[in-house]
C-alpha cells in the first residue's frame, strides 16, 4: 500500500514514517498544505494521513482540493482536544476516519491494517448494462473481522449500477464500520466500554479480548446477513447480527452534535456521513 504522510510536526511525521516501514509499506511525507497536495495529485497514494492544522495550505483546504478534483484516496485526518471542530469540517468534506493525536501504536497500527484490507480487497467496477434495472444478493459471513473488508467491498461493487468510484469507496468504508459493528459488539457481545478500555491499554489487549470471545463456541456460531437491493436511484443494505442489541437510535440521533475524537459510537457517527 502506498501511504502518504503530511504533516508539519518533525516528530510526529518520523513515528509516522517508521511505522508505516515497519508494517512493509511504501512511504512518502511532505511538512506544509502545498507540498502535500501535489504529492498526492503526482504519487496518487491509497491512503493519506493529513494533519489539520498546517503552514500555506491547511488541512482542509487540501481535503477540499482533493475531494473537488476527485483524486481516489482514503484521507485519515489528524486530529487533537481542541480541533474539535474542524475534525468534524473535515468529515463533512469526506474525510474517511480521524485519527487522535498525540499518535500512539495503539491507535495507528490497527487503522493502518483495516485501510491494508480495504485498498487490497477493492476491484475496478465492472460495466454494468444499461438494461439492468434492479440488483439482490444476500451475504452471511462469520464472526471474524478479517472477512469485514471483502464482504464490504463486494456489497459496494454489487450495488455500484453505474455509480462513480468515489461514491463506491465511501460505501465501502461505511459498510465496513457497520460490519464492524455487528461483528464485535453485535454477534461477540464487546460492550463499548470493554473495547474503550482495551484499546487504552494497547492494540495486543483489544486483539487479545477478539480472541478470547472467539473462542466461545455459542458467540463463534452467530452469523452476520447483508441484504442488498440496488436500483438506478437507490441501493439498501439491511444489515443483522444475531447478539442481544442494543440502543442504537440514540447515537444516531446525536449524530448532528457528535464528539469526533470519542471511541463510543465511532462506527455508527463515521458511517451516517459516509453512506
């Protein structure tokens, strides 16, 4: 995967850069708005990691820039207390996901892997006849994250009738966040407040507690079903686990007041803005 890094702050731009190698990636980095924008328009990266607040060219003028010239990529923002509102601008803008600064292990590493996933499962949309009207499938898939991506990619290209690829992406990452969703807290019964505290030890601790409701038979048996109708005009995913639910209607309500750098109800805030 090529990752782009932009970012003004010395330290930060080198943990970035060397974690980035260390996971095997390729890597380019620019310090200043300008410098960033034409490294992506020239390298054309798959993923991007933008800071906000940078000299000549700030953040969101070059999410701006590279949304109006429609350059296909996956723009992560860098956000800090106290941008608040400006991280949420940037989602508004179509950045894809936020991620909190100061950067740590815990958070980059599992956000580095999860895009690895989506950018490797993505596939050119195929020619669609004009003669197709309507599209259904139906998809069921484990209680495992490493099949999110696939089935999430799969569900965009099939409902894609025509549509533009950029549309198509954020499809993608928003039906990956629902998936998500269904599989960890739905079918292995993560609560919010586990995975906050997990997350907060480190990355292996979440990764540990993953695997720790795996091997419960009862959870592991639980599927997730997709099903996808698609017309010219519209396309719905109905999306079902088979936990014990929960209240979900109250994070989409306060989705229109959110707290973007919280980790409780992430998935559901990221996904109202990118479906």
């Amino acid at each position: 995967m090529k990752v782009a890094i932009v970012e003004d702050d010395p330290g930060t731009r080198r943990y970035m850069e060397e974690t980035v190698k260390s996971l095997g990636h390729e890597m380019c980095s620019a310090e200043d708005g300008l410098t960033g924008l034409d490294l992506v328009r020239d390298w054309e990266p798959h993923l991007v990691f933008l800071d906000i607040q940078l000299p000549g060219l700030d953040g969101l003028e070059v999410l701006a820039a590279i949304r109006d010239e429609g350059l296909d990529t996956i723009v992560i923002v860098n956000t800090a207390y106290g941008t608040e509102d400006h991280a949420i601008r940037a989602l508004r803008l179509r950045a894809n996901d936020y991620l909190r600064k100061p950067v740590r292990h815990a958070d980059l590493i599992p956000m580095i892997r999860k895009f690895d996933e989506i950018v490797a499962a993505r596939m050119a949309p195929t020619a669609l006849p004009e003669f197709v009207l309507e599209r259904k499938c139906s998809v069921a898939i484990g209680s495992r994250l490493d099949n999110v991506a696939r089935a999430a990619d799969y569900l965009a290209n099939e409902a894609e009738m025509g549509r533009d690829r950029p549309l198509t992406l954020g499809i993608t990452l928003g039906l990956v966040e629902l998936l998500n969703n269904a599989v960890e807290h739905g079918n292995l019964g993560i609560t919010g407040h586990e995975k906050t505290e997990a997350l907060s030890d480190s990355s292996k601790s979440y990764r540990q507690l993953l695997l720790d409701r795996q091997q419960e038979p009862d959870r592991m048996a639980r599927r997730v079903t997709v099903e996808l109708r698609s017309t010219r005009d519209v396309a719905e995913w109905l999306i079902a686990d088979e936990g014990e639910g929960f209240e979900w209607q109250s994070f989409v309500g306060s989705a229109d007041e959110p707290d973007p750098l919280a980790l409780h109800g992430r998935g559901i805030f990221l996904a109202t803005l990118l479906l």
